[in-house]
C-alpha cells in the first residue's frame, strides 16, 4: 500500500509530466502557426510561420503595376503585418495548454502582464510536500554558532 508522500509525489511527477508534455508539444506545433492576410485591395497576399518570418509573398493580378511605389510598399508591410498578427494569434491559442488560467498571453509578450498576479507566493503543492516547504530550512553548520557571530 503506497503511502499518503508516495501518493503525494505521484501526483507530482503526474503534473510535472503533463505540463512538459504540453511545452514540447507547444514548441513542436510553432511551425503549424502559420498566418495569412491578404492587402484591402486584393493585391498582395502573404503568410508567415509561427516565428513570424515570412514564408510566402504574393502579388496578385496586374493591378500592383498601377499603384504608386510608396501605396505597393504600404500594402506590403501591411499585409505582411496582418499576417504575423494572424499567426502570433494562433500561436498564443495554443499556448493556452499549460499557460495559468485566463492568461491574456497578449499582454504577456507586450510586457503588460503582472507575472505577480499569476504566481503565488505559496505555490500550490501535495499537502505533505507543502508542510515540508514550510519547514524553517537547516542550519548546515548545526547550532555551533559562536555568539559573536
């Protein structure tokens, strides 16, 4: 019969096992991540992967021979930008997996998430395992401590 520890220390290695799972399986996927927009005058077309490096690039019809240089290259960037926020989007969907609950992963790449909120200062452990946490840690040297120290 396992005891209450060995239980305790099963349902850790469980957790530990699934939240790795889930981080190698995330980074597996990033490839899959891929985003697409296509510019408002249907000119331009583009897609890029989960790192947001551009894959593909396309011109469509004659009509990109008309527009003035600077109006091409807007709808480039443009079109290029709509496509790296369709995939970081994607992205961050599949995070969700082993990221905390109601994570806004948005605000986490922009730096606007509070990483205090979502961790707490009492981490959520097997009973046992947290009384031993709570535990004042050892003294290594013993209490051999002179009393001018």
């Amino acid at each position: 019969m396992a005891s209450a520890f060995d239980e305790d220390m099963n349902e850790l290695r469980a957790l530990y096992d699934k939240t790795r799972h889930s981080i190698v399986e995330f980074q597996e996927g990033m490839g899959n991540a891929v985003g697409a927009a296509r510019s408002k005058s249907r000119v331009v077309s583009a897609k890029v992967d989960g790192r947001g490096e551009v894959t593909e690039l396309k011109l469509h019809t004659q009509a990109w021979r008309g527009m003035a240089p600077a109006e091409l290259c807007k709808a480039i960037l443009d079109t290029i930008s709509q496509a790296r926020t369709d995939s970081q989007q994607r992205l961050w969907k599949s995070m969700g997996d082993f990221m905390p609950p109601g994570l806004d992963v948005s605000k986490v790449v922009s730096g606007a998430y509070n990483w205090a909120d979502a961790i707490p200062e009492r981490p959520g452990l097997p009973k046992i395992v947290q009384e031993m946490f709570d535990q004042p840690m050892p003294n290594p040297a013993g209490d051999r401590r002179s009393d001018n120290e």
